[in-house]
C-alpha cells in the first residue's frame, strides 16, 4: 500500500488532519484554515493549512462538498482540484493545498475556519507507454508546465 498521508505545513501546525466519516466513504473531508470572504461572482483560495504525501503514481482529487454546492452556491473554481504528487514540499509554498472555490450566489459568502469545504480523494493513475515526462517540479500553485 503506498503511503497516502496529510500533514499540516508549517504555519498551520494547529489544523485538524482530514478524515474519512464512514468506512465506505472514498473522500477525506478537508476543512478551511481560515475565514475567507467570496465575494459574488469571484474566485478565492481557501487555505487548508495541509500537503499531502503520495506514491509517484498516485494524485489527491479534490471535489467540492455537495452542501456547499447546493445550499450555498459555491463551487470549485477549476471543477476538480488536482495536487500531484510532487507538490508537497515544494519551494513556493511548502505544497501548500488551496482550494479555489466560486461564489454563484448573489451575496457574499463566508467560509468559516473549520468548515468542511472539500473532499480529498487518492487516486492511482496510468501512463503511456510513450510518455516523456521528465525534470523537477520547481514551483508551488499552478505551477506544472510553466517552465
């Protein structure tokens, strides 16, 4: 089994670990690390205060959690977050998971510190038998292929 594990980063050390409810959920439940604000019609990234550790071979999903979608018009901004595996302690910002949400509504929307906001799931993912991938993740958010 490969190590699939979370941690808090750094300036978070305080933040709850993610966790599954049931035995048969396939989400971990990831909760904001601070209050954010979304404004109507805008994009913020809510900190998490965590990075996750992953197999090469693996990839953390993220997906919004259906409460917020339906009761609170949100969403996430890019429909599935993906953080890859050689995110996690990465120079810009320690591999730092944000989760980009939209606010649909009319109104501002407050995420509280604590609130679940997403649900995390590890996944194994396959290759061509062609792929050239290669060098060293150098940055942090929206970083992969920019260099």
């Amino acid at each position: 089994m490969a190590d699939r594990r979370f941690a808090p980063i750094s300036t978070h050390a305080g933040v709850a670990l993610p966790q599954r409810k049931t035995a048969r959920s396939a989400g971990y439940d990831l909760a904001a690390a601070a209050d954010t604000v979304i404004e109507p019609g805008r994009v913020a990234l809510i900190p998490t205060g965590l990075k996750a550790y992953m197999a090469p071979d693996e990839v953390l999903l993220l997906t919004i959690r259906s409460s917020l979608a339906v009761k609170r018009g949100l969403m996430l901004a890019n429909g599935v977050g993906v953080i890859d595996a050689d995110y996690a302690d990465n120079p810009d910002n320690e591999g730092h998971i944000m989760v980009a949400m939209a606010n649909l509504g009319q109104a501002a929307v407050t995420v509280g510190a604590g609130e679940r906001i997403a649900q995390g799931i590890f996944v194994k993912y396959l290759i061509t038998e062609a792929d050239a991938a290669g060098g060293e993740r150098q940055g942090g958010f929206g970083s992969t292929g920019t260099q």
